[in-house]
C-alpha cells in the first residue's frame, strides 16, 4: 500500500520527465527535418482552410466539394502569383532610385552632424559617408529575388501535398481527435487571414495616401507579420518608416504615416480581432512568447508564423491524454499542481 501511495506521488515528475524526453526527441526531428516537415504542415494548414470553405460554399451554393477545392487552390496561386509580380516590380523600381535615396540621406547626415557640432558633439563624418556609401541595397535586392525562387519552389511542395490530402480525405468521427483540431485551428486561421487582410488593405490605402513608393509591399508584409502574435503588427507598423525617411526626410510624412498605423492595429488587433476569436486559442499569453522564440528558433520565419496553431495543437493532443492532461492546463495558464 505505502509502495502505492509513493507511485501515485511521484506519477507528475515522471510524466514531466518523459514528457521532456519525448520533446526533446521531437525537436531533434524538427529541425533534422524541417526541409520536407515546414511545407507539409502548410499543406495541411491550407487544406484544413480550402476544405472548410469548400463545405461551406457547399451547402450554401450547392457546389462540388471538389469544385470549391479547385477554385480555391487556383485563387491562393493567383494572389501569390500577383503579389509576387507587384513586389519585385516595387523592389526594382526603389533600387532604381537608390542613388537619389543616398543623395537625400547624406543631406540628412550633413544637417545632423552640422547642428551636433553646434552642442559641442564631435563625429567622424568621414567614417559615416562611408558607411552609408556602403549600403548593400542590390544585395538586399538579390537576395529578396532568391527569396523568391525559394518561395515558388516550396509551393508546388505545398501543392503537391495538398493534393495528397485531399485524396487521403478527411476523418467522418465528428467526435475524434482530427476533427477538433481541424474545427479549431480552421476557424481560427479564417478568422487570422481575414484580419489579416483588413490590416494589409488599411495598411495600404494609409501608405498610398501619404505617398510611399513600397506600399503594396508593406501591404503584402502586413498581411504575413500579422500571423506573428503581439511582435508582428509592432514590426509591420515600424517597416515603413525608413523608406518614408529616404522619400522625405524628417517631415510629416513619417508622423502621420505611423500615428495613422499604429491607430490601425491597435483597433484591428485589440479590438477587432479581440471580438471575433474570443479566447482564442486558450494559451496563455506567456505561453504564446515561448512558442514564438521556441518555433522561431526551430524554423525561423515560417515556425514564428505558425507558432500560435502549432501549439494549440499540441495542446489539444495533451488534453486527450489523462497523464498529460495538466501540461496542457499549464499551456491555458491554469495552474494544475497544488
């Protein structure tokens, strides 16, 4: 009885142990694999997104199932295929002007070292015009071109796994595990891409308005930095302001661009986006830090992306379990041990 009562005590740290063991194990994985295991958990992403649409427009409208599949993969190449076009066709142009850009940011430098030497703050000038002269803008814009490359080479991996997907077809047990992940990470990834959409359009009719040359650009960026909690729309709102800076030098421009910004995320992403999700994901808000700087770290931009439904998902794997059961309570931010 009292060997028992001991097993029953020590029953949490086992679990904990091999629950370390057992993620540590599944990182190795991750990042050994991340090649082939990144485009396929977009795939599946994407499929859980384009097989909930095609249900719904087919109750509504009564089209195929397949149909809507189609016309749904067709759409997603389409806008790729023209923010792609846009994007390179704004980079090329504002590499074309990268000298008169120079021009204005050594004018800019000039005034500030001239006002510095009027306090009595001493700078090598020389040391700064070189720096500036240095400035890797057509490298940046090569390397953005092999983005590129590699951006349409894992999305015809994306779609050929999508079309693996589709053909496995989905679980009919509307109680089972598959099915609470797919309703649950569906709804949220409908609800994150049309906010998403709403912050890239705001984002971009306040930057044509002021005059930005790489509107369309910071539009697309918008749209994707906004998948990333709390730190995305912070770096989505700061992109602009240095080719405002290169435009126009310190003016209105660039206050008016970010007070207008920054007033648009806030009310999408506190207020908006608040209502529409509700709880959310039930993860704690610390919880939701550690994910991003975990998955960011495992697989970099597309892991800081899809930080907030990958785990989710392990948390719902754990609540299936009774032995893990409190792990996934730690993960909502309730305390399971007392």
């Amino acid at each position: 009885m009292l060997k028992k009562i001991k097993a029953e005590a020590y029953a949490p740290i086992n679990n904990a142990c091999l629950l370390i063991l057992a993620g540590t194990a599944l990182t190795w994985i991750l990042i050994y694999a991340k090649t082939i295991l990144m485009p396929f958990v977009i795939a599946v992403f994407f499929y859980i997104v384009l097989n909930t649409i095609a249900v719904w427009v087919h109750k509504r409208w009564q089209i195929p199932h397949l149909l809507g599949v189609i016309l749904g993969v067709f759409l997603f190449l389409g806008v790729a295929a023209l923010s792609i076009a846009f994007v390179s066709n704004s980079i090329s142009s504002f590499v074309d002007g990268a000298n008169s850009y120079a021009d204005k940011l050594n004018d800019t430098i000039a005034w500030v070292l001239h006002h510095a030497e009027k306090v009595g703050i001493k700078i090598n000038s020389q040391f700064i015009a070189d720096t500036i002269n240095k400035l890797p803008l057509l490298n940046m814009a090569k390397s953005m071109g092999g983005g590129v490359v590699s951006f349409v080479s894992n999305t015809m991996l994306v779609c050929l796994f999508l079309i693996f997907l589709f053909m496995g077809g989905s679980s009919d047990e509307k109680n089972s595990l598959a099915s609470t992940i797919e309703q649950q990470i569906s709804y949220y990834l409908i609800i994150k891409i049309l906010v998403s959409l709403l912050a890239a359009a705001v984002t971009w009719v306040i930057l044509a308005v002021v005059g930005t040359e790489l509107a369309f650009m910071f539009a697309v960026l918008t749209f994707v930095l906004n998948f990333i909690p709390n730190i995305g729309p912070f770096i989505a709102t700061a992109l602009p302001a240095p080719v405002l800076f290169l435009q126009y030098g310190l003016d209105w421009h660039i206050a008016v661009a970010l007070i207008l910004l920054i007033a648009a995320h806030f009310v999408i992403g506190n207020i908006l986006e608040t209502k529409w999700l509700g709880k959310g994901m039930d993860l704690n808000p610390v919880v939701v830090i550690a994910s991003l700087i975990f998955w960011a770290l495992v697989w970099g931009a597309v892991g800081a992306l899809l930080a907030v439904p990958l785990t989710s998902i392990i948390k719902m794997i754990l609540e299936r379990s009774e032995p893990t059961k409190p792990f996934a309570d730690l993960l909502a931010g309730r305390l399971p041990f007392k």
